[in-house]
C-alpha cells in the first residue's frame, strides 16, 4: 500500500485514472507536456548516463522519451506503485528493446519510500510530475528523498520535471483560478473522477515555488547544476547532482 497523503490514496487515484490519464494530461497542459519531457529527457542525458531510473513512471512517456533520445548505450528502468499505470507503460514501450542504443528495459513495481535496487545504482534519475505525489502533505517524504538519495550514484544526475507556484502574481492568480474552478471539474468530466482531479489541482496550487524545491534538494544532498522556469513559471526544470 503507498503512502497516504491528507487528502487521498495516490495508488487509488491513479489506480482508477489511469485509462484517461494520457489524453487529460495533454488537454490540461495545452498539449505542452511532450514538450516539456523532451527538454527533461534531453537533461538527463546531457551527462551520457548509462542506468537511468524513470521514477513515478506512470504510463511510462518519459522513459518512452529517454529511449527515443538516447544516442549511446542506456539500461532503463520505470518505476511506480500502480500497476494499472504500468500496464500501460508496458504496452507503449514494446519493441523498444529491439532499438541498439536500449541494453535493458524494465517497469518495477513499487513504492519510492521503500526500493528494490541496491546503493548508487543509478547513474541518473528523471521524475518527471511525480515529485509533487511524493512531498506535497506526504508523511513519507523524508523517506522518498532519502531512497532517491540513497539509489542514485555519488555525481548521479537527479532531473525534476514538475508544476511550481509561478513568481509572477498576475500569472499566479490566473494560474490559481484555471487549477480550483477549471482542473478539478475538468477532469472530473472526463474522468469520472471528481476526487482525484481536486487532489491534483490543490497540491499543483499550493505546491513548492522553484526556490522552495532548490531549498529541498539542496538540504537532501543535492548540488543544483541548472533550474529553468516553464510555461511562465507554472512548471520548473531542476538538474542537480547527488554531492557524496
Ligand atoms: C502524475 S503521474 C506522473 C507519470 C509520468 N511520470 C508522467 O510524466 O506523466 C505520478 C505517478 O507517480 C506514481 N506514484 C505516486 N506516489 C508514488 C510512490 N510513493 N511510489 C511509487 N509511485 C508513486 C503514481 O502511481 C503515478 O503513476
């Protein structure tokens, strides 16, 4: 069983959105979510990792980006605690095995808080909106940060593709309004599932600023190498490198 958080089972949620979870993804960001992964897969692999972690996999896109991108030998794995998700994620991803740069492929069941892979296993590690599922009024987080802490490499390369409290106040306040009157309706319509899509849009609105996640990264072991505002703000960039 995850992790609770105050408001709802996150492996629930997931568990039950996760046949419309791809399309609703695409018309809440305007479609720029691809995008958006393509820029945090391109980060990671700046540093030519060879193992790479694609923790909170989900439906497994952006393990599906790393893999497109890679041009040099990768052994990727994607992880998560629902298994409805990586059913999924599976599916997208066959037949990528058989590309040259792909020496391993392979989902993972599990939580964050507690991971089956050995010390410094990883030689870089992508989150790509899921960081926000293992902090936000989560009891675990210490544990989640600890264990990505804990698998990647000393110099590993940590990647955080997430939603961020934009710095502007004008764009703050619209961004405010689209998450409590627009998200959670939304996806209630499209999913079915009111309860989830509230839980989405208040941890997205009350979630970190860029500066508070730097904050967080930095007192867990992590060096920032490169941050970069997205979608004016409302979604960060983070790079940063595990220090010992
Ligand atoms: C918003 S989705 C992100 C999926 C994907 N990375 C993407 O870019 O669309 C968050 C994922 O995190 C997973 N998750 C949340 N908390 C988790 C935990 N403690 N351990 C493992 N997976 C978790 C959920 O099951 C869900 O698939």
């Amino acid at each position: 069983m995850g992790r609770r958080t105050k408001d709802y089972p996150l492996k629930t949620f997931y568990g039950k959105i996760h046949g419309q979870y791809d399309r609703v993804n695409r018309i809440f960001t305007f479609g720029r979510d691809a995008s958006w992964r393509r820029k945090a897969a391109a980060e990671c692999l700046k540093v030519r990792p060879i193992r790479i972690l694609d923790l909170c996999t989900g439906t497994g896109d952006f393990l599906l980006e790393l893999a497109r991108q890679a041009n040099s030998p990768v052994e990727l794995t994607g992880y998560d605690f629902s298994a409805s998700m990586l059913e999924l994620a599976r599916k997208k991803s066959r037949g990528l095995e058989e590309q040259p740069e792909i020496r391993s492929l392979n989902f993972v069941e599990g939580d964050v808080a507690d991971m089956p892979f050995q010390n410094a296993s990883f030689d870089a590690i992508g989150i790509t909106f899921g960081i926000r599922n293992l902090l936000y009024e989560n009891s675990g987080a210490g544990a989640h940060l600890s264990e990505i802490h804990r698998v990647l490499r000393p110099g590993g390369r940590l990647v955080i593709l997430e939603s961020s409290r934009p710095g502007n106040f004008l764009w703050r306040q619209f961004n405010a309004l689209y998450l409590r009157l627009i998200l959670p309706y939304l996806g209630g319509l499209l999913t079915g599932n009111l309860a989830a899509y509230r839980y989405l849009a208040q941890s997205s609105k009350n979630y970190y600023t860029r500066d508070q996640m730097i904050g967080i990264l930095k007192n867990s072991g992590f060096r920032m190498i490169s941050e970069k505002p997205l979608f004016l703000g409302s979604v960060m960039l983070l790079a940063a490198e595990k220090t010992d």
